[in-house]
C-alpha cells in the first residue's frame, strides 16, 4: 500500500504517543520506510528504543548525535520525507508549529520540511476547544498542514469528549489516501491566481488592496489533496505553500500577473482566478520618491488588462475556466453578467455584505453560478472548507 514511501513521524508528549508503536508498524506493514523523531516530553511516554526496533531505524530527538559532537541534519530528514506525520501533537507542539518556534528537532524539521505534513492533535477536551489552539490549528491549515481530526471518548483526564488521537488504522488509511492513485484530479493541471496585486507609484509607495491571498491558497492545497498538479501564480502575501504538488509564481503587478497567466494558460486543464487583481494602474511610475508640494495630489490610472477576459477568449472546448466576483451590491446579477461576459464555466460569489466573507476573514461564504444557469448557496464556513466545496464542485464539472 506505501512500497517505497518515506515516512517521518514526528512524536511529542502526550499519553497517545504510546500509540505509535502501533502506528510504526502498521506504517512498516504496509511497505514503508519510516523514520521517528520524538521530543524530550514524548519519552516519557514511549521509549526510542521500543520505536527504533520496530522501525528499524535510529530514532532521533537532539540536535547532536554523539559525544563527538556529530549533530542530526534536520534539514535532511525534512527533505527525505514523503510525508511528515506529527502523531500525537500536543497543544504545546501545535502552538510552536503555529508560531515558528523552533526549540526542538522536531519543530526544526518542521519548519524545514517540503512534503506535506500531517498533524494528528491529542489533548483534554477544554484545552483543544480554547480559542488559541483552534486558532493555532486554523493557521497551520493556513499553512497548507492536513489536519487529522481528532475523535470523541474518554480521555486520559477521565473526561469524556473530543481529543483522543485518531486511532493508528485511521492515521494510515488517511496517509494511503493522500499517496492513493485513485484521486478525482490527478493528471489535471491546474493554475490558480491568488493574493491582490501592488501597482507602484514611486519606489516606497503603490496602490493595492486587502486580499490576503487565504482563499485561494487555500484553494490550491485542496486541488494538490485530490491529485493535481497546481501552477500557484500570487500576488504578495506572506502565506507559504506545504505540498510539493504546488508549483508557486510570484508576481507583483496586475500587468506581471497576466504575462505570467496568459502565458501558462494552454498547458493548463483548469484556470481558477481568485486574485483581487488592480482594475487601474497608475499612468507613470515615478523613478524617484514623490514629494510632497502642493495642497492637492492628482494621479493619473489607465484600466489593467483583464486576465479573466483574456483567458475567456482563449479557452478551448476541453479547457474548465472559472472566475471569481466580489460584489457589494446586486451581486447575483452583476456576477452572472461577468460570467457571460468573461465566457466562464462557473464564478464563485462573495458578497461584502454577508458578516465573516471576503478579504481578512478566515471565514467565507459564498454562491456557486454555473453557465448552465445554476445558481447554488452555501454556509459561511472557514476558507479550507469552502475550497472543498468548490474543489468538489470543480470535480463533478471535470466528470459532467
Ligand atoms: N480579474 C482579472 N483581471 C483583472 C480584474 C479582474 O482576471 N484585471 C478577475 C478576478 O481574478 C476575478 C474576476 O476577474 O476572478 C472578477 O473580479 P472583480 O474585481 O469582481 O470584477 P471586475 O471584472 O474587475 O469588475 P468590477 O471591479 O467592476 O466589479
């Protein structure tokens, strides 16, 4: 089920880290190569030695190895990994992942690793429903992390409720999915455009808008976890990519964002445009710092090029293009025009006017509009959860 696969393990203290030994040799079972790094608090609860046999590996948890003052390349482990698995993940582990702290060997290869990292939380009921750890689990989903929810029961605390970690069987059929050959997207390339642009005025100034880029970051991921291949093209944000089946162009300017999309567009299968992109830009860049004289400051913008339009005229019978609006007032009207207009398959709707939408949230809510005339509403959600939604619709167009 996982020949051939290199599985990292990342173990931090919580009585569930007792589970992994099981977890470690279902994972070996199925054909995996697995490597383990615990933290100090971990031992407590399971030995290195216990997991060393088992994955027939050393086990790592300090940054030096021997007395020679040899140390474990953390940045390599990152990288020899297929998958980085963090089982259990403490409150303590996730607050650090979240915040870039670094104090471990497990936190460091964390941070330096390029595969897609799953994380399978354990804690007492109260302290997974405190807002920080929901907010710490939300920004790392924001990173791009696969969170493996945790299940009700009873809990080391003698509670009863939500934290018990997945159960090893679980952990695995989550990992062979993510690695299955089955996925509704695989084969399929897709780009999607994501963040605001900036226009420049001089050196130190321009002009640019609120997008944080969530949305179709978040987008990207859920199409990478059914099996595309994603070419990213982003405006400036400060968001990461966690897959490796994410290619990311970095642009600047609307009139960078359509050279870069135009010209990606026939190797493409599907094109998603959720990037706010400029509708002006200013007529000149000033090579100098603009200083401050008069009472009064006139710019002069000339309307972008848009992307979306372009691409319309483009697109071929086998290619899939699907648009986003952003509306403040007769929305569903003013987007099923830009649908028409900009000969999109579909245009996904977010109206400033419904609390927790659009730019900043980590909420969104949005209507799905179809060529066909369907018009479909959905809940306000969190932003992962609304790229499902609108991956799986995506899906049922690719088999429609
Ligand atoms: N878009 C684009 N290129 C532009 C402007 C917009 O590709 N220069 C795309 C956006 O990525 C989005 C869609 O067009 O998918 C609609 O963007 P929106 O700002 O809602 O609409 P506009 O067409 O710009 O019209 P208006 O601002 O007048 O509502």
């Amino acid at each position: 089920m996982l020949e051939g696969k290199r599985i990292l393990i990342g173990i931090s203290g919580s009585i569930a880290a007792y589970k992994t030994a099981a977890l470690t040799r279902l994972f070996v079972k199925a054909g995996a190569q697995v490597k383990i790094i615990m933290t100090h608090a971990a031992m407590d609860f399971v030995t290195p030695v216990t997991l060393a046999t088992l994955s027939k590996n050393p086990v790592y948890h300090e940054f030096i190895k021997n007395e020679a003052g040899e140390w474990v390349n953390h940045v390599e482990l990152g990288l020899w990994a297929d998958a980085f698995i963090i089982a259990p993940a403490s409150a303590n582990t996730l607050a650090k992942m979240a915040n870039g702290i670094c104090d471990n060997l497990l936190l460091a290869t964390y941070l330096s690793a390029r595969c897609p990292v799953f994380v399978a939380p354990a804690m007492d009921l109260d302290m997974l429903v405190h807002p920080s750890t929901q907010q710490n689990l939300t920004r790392l989903k924001s990173f791009g992390n696969l969170l493996i929810e945790p299940t009700h029961g009873e809990l080391a605390s003698g509670l009863e409720g939500k934290g018990r970690m997945a159960e090893p069987e679980t952990i695995l059929a989550y990992i062979a999915a993510h690695f299955s050959e089955n996925k509704p997207l695989l084969g399929k390339r897709i780009l999607v455009t994501a963040g605001p642009t900036y226009e420049h005025l001089d050196p130190v100034r321009f002009i640019g808008n609120h997008s944080s880029g969530k949305m179709g970051y978040a987008l990207a991921h859920e199409l990478a976890n059914q099996g595309a291949s994603v070419l990213l093209i982003s405006g400036p944000t400060v968001l990461t990519i966690g897959s490796n089946r994410i290619e990311k162009v970095a642009v600047t300017s609307a009139a960078e964002m359509y050279e870069a999309t135009v010209n990606a567009f026939a190797g493409v299968d599907i094109a998603i445009l959720s990037a706010a992109v400029a509708d002006y830009t200013p007529v000149e860049t000033s090579l100098q710092k603009i200083k401050k004289t008069g009472d009064e400051l006139s710019l002069q913008l000339v309307k972008t090029k848009d992307i979306l339009k372009k691409l319309g005229s483009l697109k071929t019978s086998q290619q899939l293009l699907i648009g986003f609006a952003l509306e403040t007032e007769n929305e569903v009207v003013n987007a099923q025009k830009k649908l028409v207009e900009k000969n999109l398959d579909a245009i996904v709707l977010n109206s400033l006017q419904d609390k927790g939408a659009g730019f900043g949230y980590d909420t969104n809510k949005i209507t799905m509009l179809y060529k066909s005339g369907i018009q479909k509403d959905f809940g306000l959600k969190s932003k992962q959860e609304v790229a499902k939604d609108i991956v799986e619709e995506i899906i049922k167009l690719v088999h429609a």
